[in-house]
C-alpha cells in the first residue's frame, strides 16, 4: 500500500501536536500529501527528517499567493489545509529559516484561530441550550415509554452530546489562551515532546464514543427490525403465562375470543417484549363474548376485555418508580385519584376506576379489566398467581 488514510484525532487548536506528528510520520516513511478537517491523506516514501510549520490564515490558500511566495523563498513549501491551518513542509535543498519570526505576528494569526472558535463557540452553546431544553422535554413528555420503550436513550446521548461538545471547545479556548500568553511573553511555539499522549487521548476517548453510538444504534436496529406486523399481535398460548387471564377470574366457560378486525389479532394476543430497565415485559389482551349474556343496560352482546401486564424491573428502586408513573399516567387519562388497598401478597396496590396497579419487590402487575366481575375477585386471582410464582421460585 502506497497511502494511507489516517483520522485526525489531534484537535484543531493543538498546532504545535500537529506539527510534531506529521514530522513523526515522517520519520516512520509517511509523508503528508492532502488534509480535511477529519483525515491526513499520506503517501509511502524514504524514512526522513522533515520538519512541519503551520501558518494560520483566514484566507483559502488560493488567495495569498504573496504569503506562499515568501514562505517557499524562506525554505518551506505548502502540503496541505485544514480549516484556518495551513502545513508547510521544510525543502531540505534551502537553509532551514524561521516562517514566523516576531511572536507579536504569531499572536495575531493565534488570535484568528480564537476569535473564529469564540464565535462557534457562542453559537453551539445557544445551540445546546435549546437541544438540552428539548432532550429534557422528551424525557418528561411520556416517562413509562422512558422505561419499556428505551426512549431516554437519545435524549440522555443528546446531552451528553452537546456537553461533551461545549467541553471540547473550552478546552480549545484555554489552550489558545495558553499560546497566545507564551508568545506574549516574547516566546515562540516550540514542538512538543508529549504530543503522543494526546493523541492516544484523543483516540481513545473518540473511539468509545463511536463504539457505544455504534451499539446503541445496532440496538434500537435491532429491536425495530424485529417488529413487524405479523410478530405484533401473536396468539395467546394455550400454555401457563405469567399474567392473569379472564379464566382465572370467571366462572364462564363458553369464552369465545371476540375481533373486531378480520384476519387480525390485535384484540387478542399475547407480547412478550424486552428494554434495558425492564428486561421481561409481557401483555395480554383478551376480548371475549359470553354467549347467551348481554351487558345489564341490554345494549348488546356481553363482551369483556382485560389487558395484563406484568414488568420484571432491573431492580425495586426502578420498580416504585415505574410503578408512581403509571398510576400518574392513569390519573391524567381518568382524572381520578388512585385508592390503596391492603394486599398481603404485594408491597403495594392500588385501583383506579378500571385498573389496578400492584407490586411486590421489582415486579409489576398492571390489570386494566371491563366485565361484570368486582374488583376484588380479580386482586385474589391476582395473588393467587404470584404466591404461586413464590412458591415456583
């Protein structure tokens, strides 16, 4: 391989690191040929000696043909760009001659540097403002999606974001502003001997953040890939599930699943889904008709629904977290207040209209049921089933 390509971990602001590195790859037979703001370009030569100076310019290089003139009389040919930075390369045929003599113009072309940082600098900030007031207001928009729908990871990896972004530019100001007080004090810019330390630094840092946004998004991926319309609503099992069904419950025996939609399952199924704060979540949905019986008002066919879930949380202080959420979730959509019971199976429970909301260490039960049934018998149906699990486990 004659080039190579290689990431420039090395921030824009660390001049002298920059020059000190090229002049290394140089010394290892990799002598710079083109530059982005993101990869040196490099092509395969003689192990040598080359020094590298960089002028600092606010004009493309195209426009200073003067300045390149006098650069190449003094010894020192252009290679490549990167951003307001401009790399010259020592001729080894010509005297080696100092490109910046007076500190007082290194200063100005430091300054240059400062001044456009700055103004990015104001300008992200205001931006990470209004990302990080955007990022909090997802994350308080729907915090039960928060915890069975991951949908705080991208919110939580946009703050870091622009934290870490506003971070990285500081650390270019107070850099800067170390430069520009040296060479005030009538110094120049000299090569750095521990320029590898910052640049493994920099690589590494770099690399585990590509690494874990690199995991993040082959898993949001992989969770959507796995989700299709046929995998959606799959059948209820005849087998034991973790979740109440209606036959726990009721005396009926002639329960026939009831579907408002032909050739489709969403009133009756069963789920089972998974999220990094709560790895097992399952869900059943029932719809059934009583054959024979119509609902006490006689406005038709008598045709209970239960929805049961059951949330093993990561732990129990996510577990009362998750559980206050989803009662909160349920008073904003009933406007009512949730009343606790005393259930010796469970460390809580409450019922709200409808629905019923227990725990028993970092298990959730969640039951929303419309029938004829009381309440009451679906709470002991409920704790039969996890003195059961108890006893099971």
């Amino acid at each position: 391989m004659n080039t190579k390509k290689k990431i420039l971990w090395l921030d824009l602001w660390q001049v002298s690191e920059q020059e000190a590195w090229l002049s290394d790859m140089a010394a290892k037979g990799w002598e710079l040929t083109k530059m982005t703001k993101l990869t040196a370009h490099f092509k395969k030569a003689a192990p040598q000696t080359i020094t590298y100076k960089t002028g600092i310019f606010k004009e493309p290089i195209s426009h200073i043909p003067e300045r390149l003139r006098q650069y190449e009389l003094a010894g020192w040919r252009y290679v490549a760009s990167r951003d307001h930075l401009h790399f010259f390369q020592h001729n080894a045929e010509c005297p080696e001659n100092e490109i910046h003599t007076d500190p007082i113009n290194q200063t100005e072309t430091i300054n240059l540097l400062k001044r456009a940082l700055k103004f990015r600098a104001y300008v992200i900030f205001l931006i990470s403002l209004i990302g990080v007031a955007l990022a909090v207001f997802m994350l308080t928009l729907n915090p039960v999606r928060n915890y069975l729908n991951d949908e705080f990871l991208f919110p939580i990896i946009q703050i870091f974001i622009f934290i870490g972004i506003n971070l990285l530019i500081l650390n270019g100001l107070i850099h800067l502003n170390k430069l520009i007080k040296m060479l005030q004090s009538n110094k120049r810019i000299q090569p750095v001997t521990d320029f590898r330390k910052k640049y493994l630094l920099n690589k590494v840092i770099g690399i585990c953040v590509l690494t874990f946004l690199g995991v993040v998004f082959i898993y949001e991926l992989s969770k959507a890939g796995g989700i299709t319309l046929a995998n959606s609503y799959p059948p209820i099992p005849d087998e034991e599930i973790p979740v109440i069904q209606m036959k726990d419950f009721t005396d009926s025996t002639n329960l026939e699943p009831h579907f408002y939609e032909r050739n489709s399952n969403r009133d009756n199924y069963f789920s089972v889904k998974s999220s990094i704060l709560v790895p097992e979540q399952y869900e059943l949905n029932q719809l059934v008709e009583v054959e024979g019986e119509k609902w006490e008002d006689q406005s038709g066919p008598y045709r209970p629904s239960l929805t049961s879930r059951q949330y093993v949380v990561l732990n129990e202080v996510i577990a009362k977290s998750l559980l206050q959420d989803l009662i909160d979730q349920e008073k904003e959509l009933k406007s009512g207040d949730a009343a606790l019971y005393n259930a010796t199976a469970f460390d809580e429970l409450y019922v709200l209209d409808n629905s019923i909301f227990s725990r028993k260490d970092h298990i959730i039960y969640h039951v929303t049921y419309y029938g004829k049934e009381p309440i009451e018998k679906i709470i002991n149906a409920m704790e039969q089933k996890i003195t059961k699990k108890k006893q099971r486990s």
